[in-house]
C-alpha cells in the first residue's frame, strides 16, 4: 500500500487523473445471501426510500428482506451469465474502452475504475485505488443520464461519505446529468435504427424508463422532466409523429402512486386496443441490466402477448457501443480541462524522484 491509515500525500508519487465510471450496482451472485445484502444496502439507502427511517427500517428488516432475496435471486438467475452480471460486465466493457481512448488525448497518466453505488466494487474501495494509484485530481461519471436523487445524488453522497474521512482531499469533479447531450441523443437514434434495419419498425416504440415515486417529482426531483425531453428529442431526430411515440415508467415498488403511464398497464393496454407489435427502449439505463433483459424483454413481452400483441421488440442498451463509449469518453475530457493531463498550466505534473529528494533533505519521512 501507498498510503498508511488516512495520510493522503507522498512525495515521490507520479500524480495522475483518475476516473471514476459509476453505475448504480449489482450483487456477487445470483443467490439469496447475497440479494439479501445487496437489497440492505439498495433499500436502506434514504435517498432511495424517503420515508421516515425508524418505520421503514422495521419494515425492510421485518418483512421485505425475509422475502424479496430469494425471489430476486431466481430472477438475477435469469440473467446472469459466464462473465456474471450484465451490467458488471459490460461496466467493465466500458472502462476499458474508454481508458483507451482517454490514454490516447491525455498528457499525463490516467487510471480509469468502475464502481457501484450498491454492491462491488464499492465507490469507497474504488476511491482509495485511486487514492493508491496516486490519483490527485479525480473526475466522476454516474452512468444515469437523467438526474435523479435517487441515483446521482445518491452517488455523490457515496463519494462524499468516503472522502469526508481523508487528511488530503483531491481536486475533484463530478458530471451530474447528459440526458440533452446531443452526442448521447445520436447515440440512442442510431441505435434505433439499426434495431429497424434489422428487425422492422414496430407500430409504436415505447420509452421505458426506471420509476420513481411521483411525490419525488413534486418535492422537485427533475427526474421526471429529463426523462421526457431525453424521449422527445430522440422523436424529433427520427422524424416520428406524436402518435408514433410514447413514455412509460416500470420498476415500481410498493403501493403509493408513482410516475406515471407505467410499462407493464401501458404495453397491455396498448395490445388490447390491436397493437401487435411495438419497439421498447430504456434510454435511462446505460447498460443492460435485470430491469432490461428480464423486466421488459421477459415480463412486459409476456404481458403483451398474453393481451393479444404478437411481437414486443427490446432495443437493446447503448452498452459498450463504440459510440457510447466514445461519447463517454468525449464528457469526461470536458470536464476534465484546464487541469494538467488535459492540457492546463503543468503546477503538479512533478518529477517524483526529484520531488522526494527535495523532501528528504528537509527532514520529511515520505
């Protein structure tokens, strides 16, 4: 280890950029021990269940715990592949690709990490890699194009949580939101119509996004609002009409009202009145994950068959596209100018053997 408990500064370091890639999490495996830890952590987090703790802690510990893990599990199952987890393994895709690309623009050195907010790796643990690597200036990129407490602030809470306790805090800078992006928005175009090339265009193509509870919206979570505007300038570029299109919100939990059309009333719904075949798509998820391979492309097609529909088509995730990554990586240069390896003034790109030397001869130990 280069660090010795919470000093955070040796001499003869070569300072770097590090970037942190974060993604919401995942849990070690496809069991119920580890659903149960992973739902822990996932469900106490406060910016995730805003309800008064004390109650909430009774009831997540009493009841939802006793017997959502092995129902998740059996689902995570269905998902789970040689590599493990979906979005573990393309969040590996994707840090590696842009590690590549970043290497190739930047003047100094860079270590590019992903971490999970809930499950491994953990943000903390990623920060001090960093921190190890002799990272002294660190960008972070949630992987959610929307803004939302519930993710992004929450991962700033977790980055924050572990920097609070270091001696010596890096320079630091955080991307909250790209749901506008119109390198993002390309990305998404494209990738429906590559779907259409191949498969045919359905009758309607549905926005699937993540849910919230609706009364985050009101408290002025923007949530809601980036959602639809990330949809309609995706409608505009490919030329769709406003019968052509529409927004839907799945994953809910528990029974207070949340965002809404939801997913699995709108696809039924929609079979029902003599659709037979619509495109989804989840612009708010990064990569492929439960709630895309098992949520939408099993359950949602099972509901849409099951009320007359006979094709539901899942757009897959942008992923590791070499689009998506390049746009990643495009984002974290932005954010990252004016400081040394991106081309600013070169105050800390220091020589660490000299700089040691330097130290030692006024009596410092490190």
């Amino acid at each position: 280890m280069r660090y010795q408990g919470k000093q955070g500064f040796r001499h003869d370091d070569q300072p770097r950029l590090g970037v942190i890639v974060a993604n919401l999490g995942t849990p070690d495996a496809p069991d119920t021990p580890s659903l149960r830890r992973y739902l822990a952590q996932f469900l106490g987090d406060p910016r995730v269940i805003e309800l008064p703790r004390i109650l909430w802690r009774a009831l997540l510990h009493g009841i939802i715990l006793r017997t959502r893990p092995k129902k998740s599990a059996a689902s995570y199952r269905e998902v789970w592949t040689d590599e493990g987890s979906p979005l573990l393994s393309t969040g590996k895709a994707q840090t590696a690709g842009m590690k590549s690309r970043l290497e190739q623009r930047l003047a100094g050195p860079v270590e590019v990490e992903l971490a999970m907010r809930y499950g491994n790796p953990s943000i903390p643990e990623t920060l001090r890699k960093l921190r190890d690597a002799g990272a002294e200036r660190i960008v972070m990129l949630p992987l959610f194009p929307q803004y939302s407490g519930t993710t992004t602030a929450s991962a700033f809470d977790a980055m924050a949580d572990e920097l609070k306790q270091w001696r010596w805090i890096p320079e630091f800078r955080f991307i909250g939101q790209y749901h506008d992006d119109a390198r993002f928005i390309r990305c998404l175009v494209q990738s429906v119509r590559e779907h259409w090339a191949e498969h045919g265009r359905g009758e309607k193509l549905i926005f699937s996004f993540h849910g919230t509870p609706k009364r985050y919206l009101l408290n002025g979570d923007p949530y809601h609002c980036q959602c639809r505007k990330t949809a309609r300038l995706v409608t505009e570029e490919l030329g769709l009409g406003d019968d052509d299109w529409l927004v839907a919100f799945q994953s809910r939990f528990g029974n207070e009202e949340w965002l809404k059309p939801y997913t699995d009333e709108t696809v039924t719904e929609l079979a029902q009145n003599g659709t037979k075949t619509i495109d989804v798509i989840c612009p708010g998820f990064s990569a492929d994950c439960l709630e895309t391979l098992d949520e939408i492309q099993n359950e949602n097609r099972e509901y849409f068959e099951e009320a007359g529909g006979e094709s539901l088509r899942y757009i897959p995730c942008l992923n590791a596209h070499p689009d998506h990554v390049e746009f990643l990586a495009e984002l974290v240069m932005e954010h990252v100018q004016g400081w040394p390896e991106a081309g600013g003034p070169p105050r800390t790109m220091r020589d660490p053997e000299a700089t040691l030397e330097r130290a030692q001869a006024l009596g410092s130990e490190v």
